[in-house]
C-alpha cells in the first residue's frame, strides 16, 4: 500500500496534463499539424489516473440501494438487516438528509435519495447510501435492505404518458415541455406541392456507453468546509453547483478534481456518484469511493431520447422543396435531464440542411418511468437526420432524381434562412461536402 | 490463502481470497490500475492482462487460478520515457483518444504481434475483437498495430546486424 | 446539513462481509471427486471460470465453497486412443481452434471453437465448462452433437458414459448427478472421407453470443453419404440434433439431395424462441438458408 | 447471396448551446520563470483532445514548440467555468478564449520587450521563446526571463480571454435572428453488402466529406470522424436498449452491442477547409455531426441493397430477414 501513499498526494494535482510532445520538431507552425496528443503519454503507459483508480487508506464504499419497481410509492424501507453486516459504517436513508435539495440539469426534478410517501419513478431512483469497509460488506448490506412499495401503473410509452386519465409521473404532469416552429404558409404550400410524403419514424434508447463507468472518491476537509470529490463531469463548474446547492453548500464548499475521463458522449453530464459520495464523506468522516457496474451505469444514468418523428415534407415538380411539417415526440423518461433541450433541437433541425420557406412543427418531451433519457453526441439531431434523409431519398426517387443532385438543388448557402428563421451569414459550405464525398466515393448516381 | 506469481517480471507473494478477482488484485493489492474494469463479464476487454502469454480477462481469473502464473500487464511494457515500439505507435497513430481501452488494446496488440510479426489488417482486426472501444472507431488502433509491425521489425533486423 | 453518522465508531472492525469457507485446489482427479462427493451441489466448480465469474457478477463473496479444477493438467491433454479422440474437459477452446488434430479430423469443432467470444474468453474457457454450462447458445456444442461425441462423467464411486445427444435435458441443464464431474470428451474417428462446414450466426461478427449455430457433419463412402450429423444451437431449450434430416440425406449422394427441401425440414423440426438477440421467425428463416449454405459449403470443399 | 447497397446523407449541427443560453469559456495563460506555460481551462477532455487542441493554438499565437505548455484543467478551485464538454462547442468556445488570451499575451510580450529594448514593437522580433531587436538576434531576453522581469515590475505575465457570443432565445414560433453560432455541415455515403441468408450488414467503405471551417488538427479530426460514424452505425444496426414494462432487459456488454475492431468499415475522409467561421482560426467544432449521418446513410444503404426502408431504428437482423422475406412473397403474388 505504500505505492498508493505516495500517489495520494499527487492527486491533487494529477489533473495537470504536461505537454511532451513535439520534442525536437523545428516546424513554427502547430495550428492545422498532426501534433501528437498530450494526453498520450500518459494514457499508453497506464499511468492515467481514472476516478476508480484512486485510493486513500482509510477508504471506504459506498453502494446505492436502488428502486424495486420503476413506478411505486415507497411505503417502508427497513435497513436494521443490512446494520447488522460486519463491516457496515453507515446506511444513509432520506430520513438522515431531510434538508437536501433535488437536483437536475436544468429542471430540479431528481431526488437525492426517496423517502417513505415519495414515488420512485424508475429502476435508478435511489433508495439508500450503504458505506462499508470492504466492497462485499457494501454489496451484501445493499442486499439485505427490505422495502415495501405499492406500485402504480408503469408508463412505458410518451403517448399513454400524454393522455387524459394517465396518472401523473411528477406534479406538473408529464408533458415536460413543449416546442413550436412556424414559417411560412404550410397548408397551402402543400396544395400546391406536386408531390407530398409523409412517414412516421422511431428511434431506440441508446447507451453512451463511454469504456469507464461512473465513479468517483469523495474526502470531506472538516477544517475548510470543503468536501473534495473526484469523479467525471463534462461540466465541472455547473455540477459543482448542482451538487452544492443540492447540500446547501456554497458553491466554494464543492471541489471538484477531474481525473482523467474514461469517455463521456453525454452521459457524464448529469450528476451521477457526486452528491451521493459528498454526503457520504461528510458523514463519516472517512474517504468514500463509489462505482458503478455496467448495469447499474446502464439503468441508472441517462439514454439517447428515443423519438418518434412524423415528417411530412412537400416538392415541386422541379425537385424543390415547398413545405415540411413535423412532429418530435421524445421519451425522456423519469427525469427532464437534457430533455427540454434535446427534442426541440432535433425539431430545429428537422428539415435538414435544405431550403424550405415553409415550415411547421411540434415538439414535446414526455415522461415516462423508463430510464430518462438525457445527452448524447447528437443530441436529438442524430434522431431527426435518420428521418429527414430517408425523407430526401424517398422523395428523390418519386421525382426519379439523383439522390445526391436532388440535395443539391436544396442544399443551403450562403444567406439561405434555418427553420428558425437564422440567416446563415458565414461558413455555409455544404454542398461542397456533397460534391467532395460524391469525388471521393464515385458516385455515379441513384439506385441501379 | 497464499499465492505466489510473476508480475511485469517480479516475483510476488500476496495473500488473497477466492472473491478476489486478478483485476482487483492487480489494481488495488499491487497498485496496477493501467488494467481497467469496464464491464466485469469478460465483455469490453478494458481488464486485459497476458498471462502465460495468453490475452486473458482479468475480471474472469479468481486470484487462486493465478498462483504461479505469469503475468504482464501495460505497466511492464515501457515507461514514458522509454515506450515499447507498441505504445509509441498507438501515441503516433493517434490512437489514443479517452484512453481507457487502450491498455488492452496495446496488450492485444502485442500478443498478435508476438505471435504474427506481418499481420494482415484482418489478422490485426481480428486479434483486437475482444477489445472494445467507444472513441476511436478502431481505425487508428488498427493503424498503430500495423505501424508497431513495422516498427519491430526494424528493430528486429537492426539487432541483428 | 449534513450531520455525522451516528455508527460512525461503534462499527470500525475490519472484516469483510464475505461468506466464503473452503477454497479446494485438488492436485489429482481424485480428490476432486472425493471434494465433489463430499459437497455435492453446496460447491462451485471452477474450471476457466468465464461462466462461473460471470454468473456470479457482484456475487463473488456469496460462493461458500469452492472446487478449482485449474491444477488437474491430466484433464488438458488431447490425444487419440483406440480409434477415438479424447479431449479432456480442462481443454481451452484456443487449445482446440491451435491443436492440428483437431484441425484435421474434426474442423469443424476448431472452427467452432474460433468463433467463442473472444482472444480473452478462448483463452480461458473450456470445453467442459461450455458442455457442463449446457446453455443452448453453446458454441461447441453443435458440433460435438455432429461428431456424435459422448462425455464421460465420473464420480468417486463410479463412471460413466453418456452421449451428448442424451446430455442435455434442458437451458443451462444436464443429466449430471451432484457428485460428478465431467472429465473427457470422446468423440469417434472414422476412416471414411468426412466433410463439414460450421455456421455462426449473431448480431455482430466477433464477442457475440449466438442468435444461431448449424453444424453438419458428413460421412461419405465414395460419393454415398452413410453418416450425417446435423446439429444447431439456440434454436431450442437445448442445443438439438436433427436426427430426422439426418436420414433423409443418408444413402444419397450430395448431387442427389435438395438443399432448399432439406433447409425447409431443418426450419420445421427447430423450436426457437424470440429474445432480444433474434425472433423466432428469424431464426427459423435463417436455419433454412443457412442449411442450403453449409450443404453448398461442403460440396464445394468435396470439389 | 450478398447484396451490395450505397447510400447516402448530408446532415447539420448548431453548435454550442445556442438558443439564448448564457455561452461562455474563460481561459487564462501564464508564462512562468521555470520554462513552463501553463494554460487553465475547466474544458473537460472526455479523450476527444481539447487539451492538445488548446496548446496548438497557444503554440500558434506565442510561436513557441508546445514541448513548454502545460494545461491545468478540471478542478473548480483553480479554473473558471468553461462551459460544457458538449453541443460541440470547445474548440470553438475554449479554442477562441485561449487564443485570445494567447494574444493578450503576445502583445504583452511586445509591451514588455519594448520596454526592455527602448524600441518600437516593429522593429522587435519574437519567437522560439525569444524576444530580440531584428538587428541583433543574439542579443535575446527568453519568455523566461521575461516572466521574471516582469514580476520584478510586480505584475506576472500571465493574460486571461474569455469568448461569449451572443444567440437569442426563439419566439413562441421557434424564430430568432441567430439560434446557434454557426453550423458544421457533413455528407457521408456508405458502401454496404446484406447477407440475405441471415440479415446482416457487412460495412464496407465510408466516405465522408466535413465542412469544419479549419482542422487545428487533421488526426484528431479523422479520430472524430471515425469514431462517431462508428457510434452512427452501431445507432444504425445494432443498439438498443431494451426497456420493457419500466426495466432494461439487457442491462450489460453481453447483449447491449456495439461494433467491434471487426466490424468496421474502411474509411475514406476530405475535410473542406474554408477558414472562414468565427472560431480559432476559422474552426468549427465537429464533435457530434460526424456521428449523425451514419444512420441514415446506412438506411439509404440498405434501401439501396434490398429495395426496403426502415423506419424504425436499429435496422437489426431479424428486421430485414423478416423484410426480404416478405418483399419475396409480394413479388411471387
């Protein structure tokens, strides 16, 4: 263990990326050159400090006792069981934080920990904070926590989510938010359209599925007042506020140290082991270490929106594109997260990169009591582009154009106006894509 | 119960219980966290270690099974300073970009080569198949296995003369 | 705020939560089987352990007692005897796919035995543990029902003899009694021209589970098949022989047989399931086609 | 039989967070007496490379090797808010504050050797970590030095740069003079084959062509390309989690799956370089848009093959076996 000793006190600073790399290269130029990463160095050799590769004597684990039904109010959760296991330092049940606030991206809906009278609302909806000596005491405690609940009718799906006499997932009702665009007149856009297509789309839940699960260490500083808390954020200053208000701290109170992230693609953007290891560390005194199984990260943390998107989108004879008309209706499951942001955005996308003055949609996040859904690489975009380019296809072939020639003619310039009414003024460079992948792949037109 | 084993060419005694896992004891009783859990079921290949010169799933060995083993883990190829061809060219290729597979990935990479100086692109591909990546789409792990190809058998031919 | 625990300090020894009694490493069968006698099922087998650490996830500290096989070098060795290959249980699946015998005279258990999971899992695995697992995604066990192989389980009492055929009774079950093991695989040479081909089907091309296995086996004296053996996994609660399309290609020659007929029956005596690596209907569609392909397959091998 | 398909689609990405949203990076840069410079930025490298990315600028502006650079990132107690590591948006937002920051600095470096060598900036010259009159190259104060004489003066020579550009909220119509900075704009087309025996997809040739403004660094950009069509196709073919009744079914490696080494395709990149975003040095970020063409490009793909579409993601196996199958009984009645 003296090996570890040693690293502890680096790792206050292990966050320090030292730049090695071009060594003898005379070039004076850099910006535009293949520079070899800085990072590499480190990454290659093992020596890469990840947040579950940090250790403190002393340390102690932390496991979460997690939802037994993914909607049901929790009647009784009884952990003098789980007490008795050798090894257990404390069990933490909401009962012990009344103060602590709900947190959330950028609704405050997710609870910190479930009281008894208070809905669980999926798998991942946190029950208890179990801190043991030893990982298994941990595990086995977790095990023996005895809940009761009394369940509720679980909504699978956004359109029960958004029907009359759906109960409710959270107060306000389900439909967490919802979008609009306008533009132009749609209707009569589509009268006079030669050709008008519409077709209804689904996506699935995506795992981000970044290498390293979410994990982290916490160490509370009794003198300052600052818990320590080493784990992954794609956003440090703003999860450090998440967290802190979260324990009515001041923001100063919550440090956060990054190590190095195992890969994110969105999913490290909402709080994952953070307040959990926080509370966990100011109760115990101790330094605390938690983190997540594949399935716990799978069950738990956020998912691509799964989408359903109605596209109905009119051309002229002469392969131009008159009207689109739209609707996103995104699953976001238990908790907002990203939700309110990321339906809408595919929405604002939903025609693509193509002229159209005529455009109208809708879009709503829902809840449901599957996992929520949250960030991820494309960000509701990815979703809307599976539609609207099959969409392009569709239409190319029943105008019996090139699919390629049919986007040029609709492809944006320089000046050409965005679904929301922005006029790209600069960098408008698409259709040179289009010519530069058809050079590069010889393409030599539609369907044979 | 007491085991005894080889580790990046050290011999080491250490004291384990059967539900300690290879990973844990390389990772936490040995300080050796350039091996990576990433799933836990031999899934992800991120806990790759070679053992008795096999690519092997450290999370799938209960300690026990490695008394007398012989086992190399990314720690015992190269240091910064003095990289394996290997390493240098997952550095070069830029291969590396989150970071976390790669130890695997190298270990992978060394066991093809060892045993196939002048794999194909296919052979390499195949060779790293029970390795997963997230960041990188493989090309530049490809990439950097060829070029360490390469690089070895430069080497190879220059300690020869 | 957050106060201090109140268990704080009345809870500080050092002690594990660990439920674990008996590690067992027996040098010799024998005192494997006296272990295993002893325990019955209150003991964990462990072989390469990529089942055993798998299905034990989180759970590790759980097992009471454990039989570690890892020293039983006796139970590695793969040689011939009498007219039948042995293998014993402890081979690795990367022993089978590398071991020239096998290569020759059963390719398509070395095929097989390439397509598990991955470089790691190959490794590791064994051949008894895919056997003993007895899950119907097996990827050995196929071809071991077209080589018509049969397991020898021994107990400290006695041994016995069982076709694979008969082996496998249901998901992850098998005709085992509490106090065996399973120690050698024997499968029968022939001096007759054999010819085979191996399909794997899953939802990506490596470290895959399989939607579907087909393995068949042909026997022919001259250009007359006298031996069939036609066997898939996955596609029932336990890894089937197809007996039944078997006799319907014996006697015949490659040229006299009707692949896509032949597909049709494969796709009517299979009882597949839908779980989410494939409908039921899709593995019934694929099992037709894929039957005409490992026919094609064999036929052009024969040239 | 295999089938060969080729598809094709051109998407685009609004980056950073756009749409009214307070959207900011704050970057320092300090040039220290022992030979070091440190950048600080809170921008969290998730492994795409804003680390490297933010040394080349600085190395650009500061003309010296980046072998001096340090970055000290992701610890709130020594950075300021960067924003996010998302909505593509570091090498645009970090990249612009550290290049200004880097610029304060030069000019600073001008200031200062100006002062030192009683002339004007034109006639000073500044490179390698030197700083000299034109005539008189020999005669050189380094960045080191500088830094000391500087704190001699009690001030460090150390700049801070922040970027915040301004987008406005929509209208109840969705309507705004300016939602999101700018646009990065992709076309992919995707050369596949269908084994029509079981349904699956071999890939065989990417093609991509990306509208990024600038590459800060070409390899980098290529990591992003083929890393996201990857996560694009897995999208594409074989993700998915299944949650039934509230629970996920597949919960773990073994039956959540994405591609391996072994099902990639090859790839084949252009990156059109117009200079001209408001980025560093006429970058945009590409982060996500090269992700977001995979799935419908595949789609594309396998219309192009088998003569179906695919509404419904992932376009699995067993959808297409079932689709070719019923495609051959519409075309035998």
């Amino acid at each position: 263990m003296t090996d570890q000793n040693k690293r502890i006190k680096d790792y206050f600073c292990k966050h320090t990326t030292r730049c090695t790399i071009e060594g003898v290269k005379k070039s004076k130029r850099f910006v535009g050159h293949d520079v070899l990463k800085a990072d590499a160095w480190d990454k290659v050799t093992g020596e890469a400090v990840y947040p579950d590769d940090i250790f403190f004597d002393d340390l102690l684990y932390v496991k979460i006792k997690r939802a037994v039904h993914p909607h049901a109010i929790l009647k009784d959760i009884d952990i003098s069981q789980a007490k008795k296991v050798n090894g257990v330092v404390d069990i933490v049940i909401a009962e012990d934080i009344p103060d602590v606030r709900q947190f959330g991206l950028i609704i405050r809906d997710q609870p910190v920990l479930i009281a008894p009278g208070e809905k669980m609302r999926y798998m991942g909806d946190p029950l208890a904070i179990v801190v043991a000596e030893t990982k298994e005491a941990a595990k086995k405690a977790r095990d023996l926590i005895k809940v009761k609940v009394e369940e509720l009718e679980v909504i699978t799906d956004p359109f029960r989510a958004m029907e009359d006499d759906a109960p409710d997932i959270h107060p306000d009702g389900n439909i967490v938010i919802t979008h609009h665009l306008n533009r132009g007149d749609v209707d009569e856009a589509f009268k006079n359209s030669a050709i008008v297509e519409e077709n209804r789309y689904q996506t699935q839940f995506i795992d981000q599925l970044p290498m390293q699960n979410e994990a982290g260490v916490a160490l509370y500083d009794e003198r300052r007042g600052v818990v320590n808390i080493w784990a992954a954020t794609q956003w440090l200053h703003d999860t450090q506020a998440d967290v802190a208000q979260s324990l009515r701290l001041s923001k100063d109170q919550i440090r956060i140290i990054q190590p190095t992230i195992g890969g994110a693609f969105g999913k490290k953007e909402d709080v994952s082991v953070h307040i959990h290891l926080a509370i966990a560390a100011m109760r115990t005194g101790r330094p605390v270490k938690l983190c997540f199984t594949r399935e716990e990260s799978m069950i738990t943390q956020s998912k691509r929106h799964p989408i359903t998107i109605i596209n109905k989108t009119g051309v002229d004879r002469d392969g131009y594109l008159t009207a689109w008309e739209t609707k996103f209706i995104g699953d976001t499951g238990a908790y907002a997260s990203s939700g309110p942001a990321v339906v809408h955005k595919g929405m604002y996308h939903a025609t693509g990169p193509y002229n159209c003055p005529n455009l109208r949609g809708v879009s709503h996040a829902v809840y449901t009591n599957n996992t929520y859904a949250g960030a991820m690489r494309g960000f509701g975009t990815a979703q809307g582009a599976f539609a609207y380019e099959q969409q392009m296809d569709i239409l190319a072939e029943k105008l019996s154009i090139d699919p390629a020639e049919f986007r040029l003619k609709n492809i944006y310039q320089k000046d050409s106006i965005t679904p929301n009414g922005q006029q790209l003024t600069h960098s408008v460079n698409a259709e040179e894509t289009i010519k530069r992948v058809m050079e590069l792949s010889d393409w030599k037109g539609g369907r044979k | 119960m007491q085991i005894t084993f080889t580790v990046n060419g050290e011999e080491r005694e250490l004291e384990v219980t059967p539900y300690t896992r290879l990973l844990d004891l390389l990772r936490e009783d040995l300080g050796l966290t350039g091996v990576k859990e990433g799933c836990g079921k031999g899934e992800c290949g991120a806990c790759t270690v070679i053992m008795n010169g096999e690519l092997t799933a450290s999370c799938l060995v209960p300690a026990p099974q490695a008394d007398q083993a012989e086992i190399l883990t990314v720690e015992g190829l190269g240091t910064r300073d003095d990289l394996h061809p290997i390493q240098e060219s997952f550095v070069e290729a830029g291969a590396v970009q989150c970071g976390y597979c790669i130890p695997g990935m190298i270990l992978a990479g060394k066991r093809l080569l060892d045993e196939n100086p002048e794999p194909t692109e296919k052979e390499v591909r195949y060779g790293l198949s029970g390795n997963i990546c997230r960041c990188t789409g493989y090309a530049k792990i490809i990439d950097a296995v060829m070029l360490a190809a390469d690089k070895l058998a430069v080497e190879g031919s220059d300690s020869s003369d | 705020m957050i106060r201090k625990s109140p268990m704080k300090q009345e809870n500080r020894q050092m002690i594990s939560g660990a439920d674990f009694e008996q590690y067992f490493q027996p040098q010799s069968l024998e005192k494997a089987l006296e272990i295993k006698a002893e325990y019955e099922d209150q003991i964990e087998v462990a072989a390469g352990t990529t089942d055993l650490l798998v299905a034990n996830y989180e759970k590790l500290h759980q097992i009471k007692n454990w039989l570690d096989l890892d020293k039983l070098s006796e139970l590695r060795q793969i040689e011939v005897k009498d007219n039948n290959l042995y293998i014993g249980a402890m081979a690795t699946h990367l022993q089978l796919m590398k071991s020239d015998l096998i290569k020759e005279k059963f390719p398509v258990l070395a095929a097989a035995a390439e397509d598990v999971g991955s470089p790691q899992i190959r490794s590791r695995g064994t051949i008894g543990g895919n056997i003993c697992t007895s899950s119907p995604a097996g990827d050995l066990l196929a071809p071991l029902l077209s080589y018509q192989a049969s397991f020898k389980l021994q107990s400290a009492e006695a041994e016995r003899i069982v076709e694979a055929e008969e082996f496998f009774t249901g998901p992850k079950r098998n005709l085992m009694e509490a106090d065996e093991l399973l120690t050698e695989i024997i499968i029968p040479l022939t001096e007759n021209k054999r010819e085979g081909a191996w399909v794997k089907v899953g939802r990506r091309k490596a470290l895959v589970i399989s939607t579907l296995t087909l393995s068949v086996v042909l026997e022919f004296e001259a250009e007359q098949i006298v031996k069939a053996g036609v066997a898939m996994g996955s596609v029932a609660p336990t890894p089937i022989r197809l007996g039944e399309v078997e006799e319907m290609m014996l006697g015949n020659t490659l040229a006299e047989l009707d692949y896509k007929k032949l597909g049709q029956e494969v796709k009517a005596r299979i009882n597949p399931i839908d779980d989410l690596r494939g409908t039921k209907e899709y593995r019934e569609d694929v099992a037709a086609d894929v039957m005409v392909r490992a026919l094609n397959e064999i036929e052009r091998k024969r040239g | 039989m295999k089938k060969f398909g080729r598809g094709l689609a051109t998407i685009m990405f609004g980056f950073g967070y756009g749409e009214g949203f307070p959207d900011h990076s704050i970057a320092s840069i300090e040039i220290k007496e022992d030979e070091r410079i440190v950048i600080r930025t809170a921008a969290a490298d998730v492994g795409q490379g804003v680390i490297t990315t933010v040394i080349q600028i600085a190395a650009e502006i500061l003309r010296i090797n980046p072998n001096y650079f340090e970055v000290v990132q992701g610890d709130t107690h020594k950075t300021k808010n960067s924003g996010s590591t998302s909505a593509t948006r570091q090498t645009y937002f970090t990249g612009n504050a550290v290049k200004k920051a880097a610029e304060d600095l030069l000019a600073n470096l001008y200031h200062y050797g100006s002062l030192e060598f009683r002339s004007n900036h034109p006639e000073i010259a500044i490179e390698d970590g030197k700083i000299y009159m034109y005539d008189d190259p020999d005669d050189y104060i380094s960045y080191w030095e500088m830094a000391e004489r500087v704190r001699e003066r009690g001030k460090k020579l150390e700049a801070e740069g922040s970027f915040f550009p301004v987008t406005y909220s929509p209208d109840q119509n969705g309507q705004a003079d300016k939602v999101y900075v700018a646009y990065t704009f992709l076309s992919q087309v995707i050369d596949i084959e269908i084994d029509t025996d079981t349904g699956t997809i071999d890939l065989l040739d990417v093609y991509t062509a990306v509208d990024l403004g600038k590459a800060i660094n070409p390899k980098n950009v290529e990591g992003q390309i083929e890393g996201g069509t990857v996560q694009g196709l897995g999208m594409g073919m074989m993700e998915d989690q299944v949650i039934r009744n509230g629970k996920t079914l597949n919960a773990g490696m073994t039956d959540y799956l994405v591609p391996t080494s072994v099902d990639i395709p090859k790839f084949k990149h252009y990156l059109v370089e117009e200079e001209d975003s408001e980025g560093p040095f006429g970058a945009k970020g590409v982060g996500e848009p090269t992700l977001i063409a995979a799935a419908p490009a595949l789609a594309n793909a396998v219309y192009d093959a088998i003569g179906v579409r695919f509404f419904d993601l992932p376009i699995s196996p067993s959808k297409i076996k079932k689709a070719l199958k019923e495609k051959e009984k519409e075309e035998n009645s």
